[in-house]
C-alpha cells in the first residue's frame, strides 16, 4: 500500500465538513478569562483536518493495520512477556465504580477501588514473599529506580555513607545500570562463567565494603536460573550490601519460587507483564515495588493501609523517600492485574510458568541443530540463540529480524544480551499454540536455509511490508514525529 492509496488524514481535509459536533460553549468569556488567563485561551481556531467521522474511523482502523500487537500475531520479544491480555480484563477495568472515580476524591467514597488495590498489594506480598508492596511506580525502570532509592536510603540512615556501588551482571538488562546511575550510584559489572549464570568468583572479587546492592533477576536474561541464589544472597549480605530482584522475568517462577525465599530485600514487578496488563508503544505500565521489614519505612508516601476496617492513605511517614508518581500508580493497570491473579488463582499462576517453560525448551531444542546455541542447557521462559552461523553466510542477526516480517511474525529481541554474540532472544509465552509455535520453527528455518541458498533474499527483507528497510540510525536520532505534506 502507498500513500497514494492510503492519503492522510490532512489531505482528506474539506472545508466544513465535521465529524463531531461539540456542545454549546456557555461559560462566559470573561469567566474563561479569569479562570484560565489570557495567554493561554485560542485566539484562532486549531489547524486540525476538518472530515466525516467515516472518514477519521478508517484512518485510524487503516493505521492500526499498520502495527503489530499480541491480538494481530505472534509476538516472541524476549525479556518483555508479549503474552495475550485477556479481554475480561478490558471489562472490568471498564467498570464504572472503577473507571468513573477521580483520583482527587475523598477516601470514603471510593472504598471500592481502594479495597482492590489493597487486596493486589496483599497477593503481589504473597506471590513475592515479601513484607510490604507499594503500587506507586509507573513500569519497570521506575520500579527499579524506586527500589535503588530506598537502598539508598536505608544504607544513609545506618550511617553507611560509603556504600556507591550497585554490582550488574554482564547479560543484565540494560535499565538497571542505568537506573542505578540516576539513582546516584556507580555500577559495577559481574561476569558470567561459561555457563550463563553469575560467575561466583567474579563476584567475591567485586564484593566490597562500597557494595550498596546486587540488581539480578532470576531467571536471568539469558532464560537461566541462577541456582546459587542463596551462596550469592549470603555473599552480599555478609558483606552488608541487599539483593535487588528485578521482576522482569517472573513469568517464569510463579507459584514455585519467590524472591523473598531466595534472600531478595527489594522486589520490582511488571504487572504490565507477568499480569497481563497491555503494553508496548511506551506504555501504560505498573512497576510495584516490595520489600522486606526493614525497608517498609522507606516506601514511597502515602502508603495505602487498613486501619479500623476503612483503607486510607498513610502520610505519616518520616522516613519516606517521598511520593514517586502522583496519585497511587496507574490504576487501570492495577485493575487488570487483580482481574488476572483472582481469575487465575494459586494453581493457575503455577500453569503459567510450567507452559511458558515447556513453549521455551520445546522451540529451542527445535532450533538448536539450525541456529548457534550458547548455553546448552534448560531453559526458563526464554532462551537466546546465536546467529553467528548465518554471519559466516552473509546474514546478519537484523536480516533474520527483518525476514520475520515478511512470516507476519514480530522479530524477537536481537543483539541482547550483550555478552552475545549476534543474539536471537526468543519468549513465546504461555499463552501460544502449539501450532503456533511450530510455525514459528518453521518460519526460522526456511530462514536458515535460505542464508545458505540464497542470502540475498533475507539481506533484502522484509519484502511484504508498507515500509520496507529504513535508515535506522536515522530514524532514531532524527524521527519526523508530526505531519509534514513533502
């Protein structure tokens, strides 16, 4: 399709013609003065298209088509959990106890939704194992930061001053160095053996006196679990520094494994993730943040709690680090997730690991005799293979991306972790078929057949798409992100 036959919602513009017809405006214009101030009313009406509500509906259904989601095809990004977002979710979140209340109202009038987010602070407790969850951070790497702070913080008020170092490991997700920068602290990065998994000995060299933290998630991003979990636990908190669980890959560990069990202190989820809340596109996002005890202090301000069977919102908190996103976290989000963990309950929460954990190794041991396979071992959730193979061919890891989409499948995530070379981060979630996933499989090596036959033909994909290969450089440092007519 070309933009010939596909014309933007500008060029359609004709005079007059209206697709919506706004109430009469009865405010007066000197109340409007007073209320808003003069430099910010219009002067002159907004250069926005003038079309038919026809016209505007097939415009955005037309875009849409232009998009790939979890409900139009197969989405295998590994490390983000594109799995299906149940539409009862979508219903209740569309209730209007929840979603006709204001976040300014008074505490007594929405005890409903407050008891809800109570009752998802108190499963998020028992599905982590920790003490006290707060639902304030908005996704993940704010989760992260938040969590970083009251380390910071908790370390500050024992005195301990020099402790600036939050360790990484070399495959971690590359928020979490980050997150640790603006929270003031230097990383430190952990080598992984040969294995995939965290190298011990690199990590009692690293281990110090100016530790702050250790940022992990287990299983880790290469889809291994870290099974020396509590030898690192007890090598960090001997040398007075906390665990950080970085809640990205859950997924895979639901109902047999808890952070908490395995000495975290801190704990960030993603319920727009493991909770089938929608994401991508930036966002909404839910980054909920638990802790042990001895952090509960700390917790961002007000803490929602039960007090004489009403839920209010606590301010008293002296040692707070302060309130982190206004209101109490996106909402929505929040709704999604608690429709999912009661629908789901105890034993189906234990069937998503153990099916998002079969779809991995299933697809991998498929792939392995086509592809490079790093760390030939079990998986977790996800599994990462190598396109070094397909390099020697001609055939970078992007091409393979690239040819995906001409399968009508999204790429997985490439050239992450780092600390591989030409990586294929593959997550199919619980949610797909196996049919499905076999024509995933079948997809990847009719790729890798065609490298070797003829590389040409996925050097040049995708061929089928409305936007073929881009200048990608390009288009991320200088995207044209408004409507231009050249």
């Amino acid at each position: 399709m070309t933009n010939q036959d596909f014309p933007l919602i500008f060029e359609l513009s004709q005079e007059s013609r209206t697709g919506f017809s706004l109430p009469e405006f009865d405010i007066p214009e000197s109340d409007v003065d007073d209320m808003i101030g003069d430099e910010f009313v219009r002067t002159k009406d907004a250069e926005l298209p003038e079309v038919s509500e026809l016209q505007i509906m097939r415009h955005y259904t037309a875009l849409s088509k232009r998009n790939h989601g979890v409900d139009s095809g197969f989405y295998p990004l590994g490390s983000c959990t594109m799995k299906y977002n149940p539409k009862m979710n979508e219903d209740v979140a569309r209730l209007t106890g929840f979603s006709h209340i204001h976040p300014y109202q008074a505490p007594e009038t929405i005890q409903g939704a407050l008891g809800l987010m109570y009752d998802l602070q108190e499963s998020l407790v028992n599905i982590t194992g920790m003490n006290t969850v707060t639902l304030q951070p908005a996704a993940g790497a704010h989760g992260e930061w938040t969590g970083l702070m009251m380390i910071r913080a908790f370390h500050e008020a024992n005195g301990d001053f020099d402790r600036t170092k939050v360790i990484v490991p070399d495959s971690a997700h590359g928020t979490n160095p980050a997150s640790a920068t603006v929270a003031g602290f230097e990383a430190v990065t952990v080598k992984s053996d040969e294995r995939g998994l965290v190298d011990l000995e690199d990590l009692k060299r690293v281990v110090d006196h100016q530790t702050a933290a250790l940022m992990l998630t287990n299983p880790n991003t290469l889809g291994l679990f870290e099974e020396n979990i509590l030898e690192m636990a007890a090598i960090i908190h001997e040398a007075g520094g906390k665990l950080y669980y970085d809640g990205a890959n859950l997924n895979a560990i639901l109902g047999y494994a808890r952070p908490g069990d395995m000495g975290f202190d801190v704990v960030h989820l993603n319920l727009h993730k493991t909770f089938t809340g929608p994401h991508g596109g930036g966002g909404p996002g839910s980054g909920p943040v638990g802790v042990t005890e001895e952090f509960a202090p700390y917790l961002p301000a007000p803490l929602l709690v039960k007090e004489k069977g009403q839920y209010v919102f606590d301010d008293d908190r002296p040692d707070s680090i302060g309130r982190v996103k206004p209101y109490y976290g996106n909402f929505g989000i929040n709704v999604r997730a608690y429709t999912y963990i009661r629908t789901m309950g105890p034993e189906g929460l234990k069937k998503v690991s153990e099916y998002a954990v079969l779809n991995a190794n299933y697809m991998m041991r498929r792939l392995q005799d086509e592809f490079d396979l790093p760390f030939d071992q079990h998986c977790k959730h996800e599994f990462v293979l190598s396109g070094k193979r397909q390099k020697k061919l001609g055939v970078r890891t992007l091409d393979i991306a690239k040819r995906l989409l001409d399968f009508g499948y999204h790429p997985p995530t490439i050239y992450f972790p780092i600390n591989v070379e030409e990586a294929l981060m593959v997550e199919p979630t619980e949610t797909e078929s196996k049919e499905t996933l076999d024509a995933f499989i079948d997809a990847m090596i009719q790729i890798s057949n065609e490298a070797k036959e003829d590389p040409e033909k996925v050097q040049d994909a995708p061929h089928t798409t409305i936007v073929s290969r881009m200048d990608e450089t390009l288009a991320a440092r200088k995207p044209v992100l408004s409507y231009t007519k050249e």
